[in-house]
C-alpha cells in the first residue's frame, strides 16, 4: 500500500471516529449551576483518601445532573443518587440504572433517526416558548418530537427505561439550541443579531439557529444503583450508607427557577404559564435550602438524621449558611476538617463572560 493511501484510510478512520463521537453525549455534556465537573477530581481525591477507594453504598442525595453519583461508582459496590428535579431524576436513571434488559440500545437509536425527522407541529412549546426560550422552529420540532416519545411509551412500543433515555436525549438537545446564557431565568433578547457587543455582553448564540438533533447517550449498563426522585430530607430518614455526600443549594436561586422549561417539557403536564419567564406553577419543587431562614434548620434535620459513616458536604464560600452553623452541626455529628479549592466561574451578571473567583470548600464529618 502507498503512502497517499495509507494516509487517506487514516483519514477515513479519524473522520469516522470523529462523527461517532459527536453523534453522542454523557452526562458530563451538561451545562448546569453549580455543577461539580470541574471538581471531580478534588472531591475524588478528598473523599477517598478520608472515607476508602472501596466504598460499600455512596449517596449524593443532591445529585442534580448525577456528575458526582456517576464518578462514585468505581469506587463504591452501589450509589444512590437523589434530586428533587423530575428531569434531573429522568437523566440519573439513563445512566446510573440501565441494563441490557430494561434497554436496546440498536432500537433507541432507530428511533431517535426517526424523532430527528419529525415535521414541526404548532403545540405547548411552540404557543408558549417559541422566540422566547427558542426558535419558532425549534419550539415546533420539540412539540413533534415530546409527543412521538409519548405515543411510544403509550404503545408500549418502549421499556419505562427507554422512556428515560429518549426524554434525555431530548434535553440534552433542547439545551443545546436554547436562547439563554446556561439557564432558563431568563431568555436573549437578541435573535439575529451578533454574539456580543462591544462590552463583552452575551447577545445571542448561533447554536440557536441550527436544528435540534437528538444524539445517543453514552451508557454503561449498571443496574444495582438507586435513583430517587425526593426531598431530601425525607429519603434521608430511609437509607443507610458508608460516604454520604451533600451539594445543597447554597444561594437563593432555586433551580426550578433556573431550569423550569426543561423540567416542564420532561413532565410534559403542560400547565399554564405566566409573566415574561414564561414560569408554571412550581412551589412544591422549591427547596428550604435557598431560603436563608429555613436553610439552618434544614441543614440540622438532614445531618442529625443521617445514618453513614462520613459526610461530605460541598460548599463554596458565597453560601448563605455561616461557616459557624455548619460547622457547628457537623461537630455535633462527628470529627471535622476542611478542605478548600479556588477556582473561577461565570457569573458577573447574566451574559457576562467575564469571570470571578470563588472557593470551594468540602466539610469532611467522620461520624461518630
């Protein structure tokens, strides 16, 4: 073989890699507040040399979008992950409880070619967040897509797990051509013009102008964890575990708030809508801990009635609970240390794209 062949077949096979890669996500793929992807390997190298790389049952009962639940597993014969998000509980079921018996992967992507064909209808999403959260477009093909998946699982042409990974394929893809800065607080004002002004500000982003496209979910089949979709502070009351992990909201932001389109087309319930947010009826999703007059006592409740071994509890320095009250209730639980780590994050005002730093700190409670 020639060298210009060779190097064409090499070109070929890294193409082909290339394509397979980008047709498909994981659950690190996800922009989310707080998120702790860029900490991992801090909170890794924290909580296994505190608690063991051989950890029996591990629970990060605030687990969001499950980045830290999905890196426990290696280390722990079982995790059990927690949000009281139902869209946040629909992606840590994909990819923390799959099983080749609960999914097909080869009928999944067959059917994610079709959803990717739909033709748009004019629904819930396209009446309601069409030029808003997304393009008229885009809002029509969301509308065809969410209810092709319904009909699917009606038909029962579906496992409920599959359910589960269709409707995650959907929100990856649906963030992916939003009209916002990462959440959903609020929406650009600014189709069609160019990404930012001279001031540096977020105007709009030319991923919302191209198709939604749904991928395929990077899954590794792991059917002995468990995945909860509770408060908190009631599983607590539950389960027993070795390494308890917690990543409370710290700030009054609540993530319903921030994230109540994804979960509205998730649950699919289509309530009505309200104001310029475009925001459903949600104070049963709102959580004690973005409250600074509940966060305290509910921190107490959850610690005092946690039944583990080590508690680690995630926190960065601009929380609303004093170091002194959370210190204070996890001496009362146990031994403490802290360990800290600054790094920097988005967020001098919506659209800005300059950066501030902030310091996280990890509470470590060997319990008594």
């Amino acid at each position: 073989m020639c060298f210009r062949t060779l190097i064409r077949c090499y070109n070929k096979v890294v193409n082909y890699i290339m394509i397979q890669e980008t047709s498909k996500f994981d659950i690190n793929n996800r922009k989310y507040l707080g998120s702790k992807n860029r900490l991992l390997d801090f909170l890794e190298k924290v909580i296994t040399q505190n608690a063991s790389k051989k950890i029996g049952v591990f629970v990060d009962i605030f687990s969001g979008t499950g980045v830290v639940a999905n890196r426990f597993r290696k280390f722990s014969k079982k995790v059990i992950a927690n949000d009281i998000l139902f869209s946040n509980f629909v992606i840590n079921k994909v990819f923390l409880n799959s099983t080749k018996n609960n999914v097909n992967l080869s009928k999944i992507e067959k059917i994610i070619k079709q959803l990717n064909v739909q033709k748009q209808r004019k629904g819930y999403c396209y009446k309601n967040f069409g030029d808003a959260y997304f393009t008229k477009e885009n809002a029509g093909y969301i509308d065809a897509i969410r209810e092709e998946i319904e009909v699917f699982k009606n038909n029962k042409k579906i496992t409920n797990q599959e359910y589960y990974v269709l409707l995650t394929s959907l929100l990856f893809a649906v963030d992916k051509i939003a009209n916002t800065v990462g959440q959903y607080d609020a929406y650009l004002k600014h189709i069609g013009k160019s990404s930012y002004d001279k001031n540096g500000k977020h105007l709009s982003d030319s991923n919302i102008y191209k198709k939604i496209e749904l991928k395929m979910p990077i899954i590794i089949f792991d059917g002995n964890n468990e995945v909860f979709n509770a408060d908190a502070n009631k599983l607590i009351k539950e389960i027993k575990c070795d390494v308890l992990y917690l990543d409370p909201p710290y700030n009054h932001r609540q993530y319903v708030d921030s994230y109540h389109v994804l979960e509205n087309i998730i649950r699919w319930e289509k309530p009505p809508v309200f104001g310029k947010t475009k925001k459903f009826q949600r104070d049963h999703l709102k959580s004690r801990y973005s409250k600074k007059s509940h966060a305290i006592y509910a921190l107490e409740d959850l610690i005092n009635n946690a039944r583990c071994k080590h508690i680690f509890l995630s926190y960065n320095n601009e929380g609303i609970i004093p170091d002194e009250e959370i210190e204070r209730i996890l001496k009362n639980k146990g031994e403490l240390k802290v360990y800290k780590m600054q790094y920097k994050i988005f967020g001098n005002g919506a659209g800005q794209s300059k950066k501030r730093p902030i310091t996280e700190r990890v509470f470590y409670c060997k319990v008594k």
